[in-house]
C-alpha cells in the first residue's frame, strides 16, 4: 500500500511535468480542474503518477480521481 505522503508526491511531480510550473500549490481536496487541469491533462497526471508509483491505474475513472484525497482513496482500494 502507499501512504498519501507518497501518492501526494507523485501527484506534484506529475503537476510539475504537465504544467512546467516549479511550485505546486493544489490542495488535497482541490479539484484538478478548478486547479486549471482539463481532462487531457488528467490523463496524463495519471499516467504521471502511474509512471512514478509503478502502478497500473487505467480503470480508474478521472471524474471520481479529481483531487489528490479521492485519488489517493482509489489508490488505496485498488492496492490493498
């Protein structure tokens, strides 16, 4: 199982790559797209996260992952 300090981690790398800003300031129950992510870019934080926690998360549906705590929730359910 991952702890939210590392899926969080994952999440702002990810952010960092997509938006190529240095800071991330989103917080855990932001949405990604009130944070000005748009459903491609969801797509690709998710495969961003994919590549960083070595995890296989294509069925998980981004309109229920749209914040760090919801994403981190369906992580943890589907990695048990």
């Amino acid at each position: 199982m991952y702890s939210k300090k590392e899926v969080k981690k994952a999440v702002y790398e990810g952010l960092r790559e997509i938006t190529k800003k240095e800071v991330i300031t989103i917080k855990d129950d932001e949405k990604f797209s009130d944070y000005g992510i748009d459903s491609l870019d969801r797509m690709s934080l998710l495969l961003e996260v994919e590549k960083r926690l070595n995890v296989e998360l294509g069925d998980i549906d981004l309109d229920e992952a749209n914040t760090i705590d919801s994403l981190y929730k369906l992580i943890c359910d589907k990695y048990k």
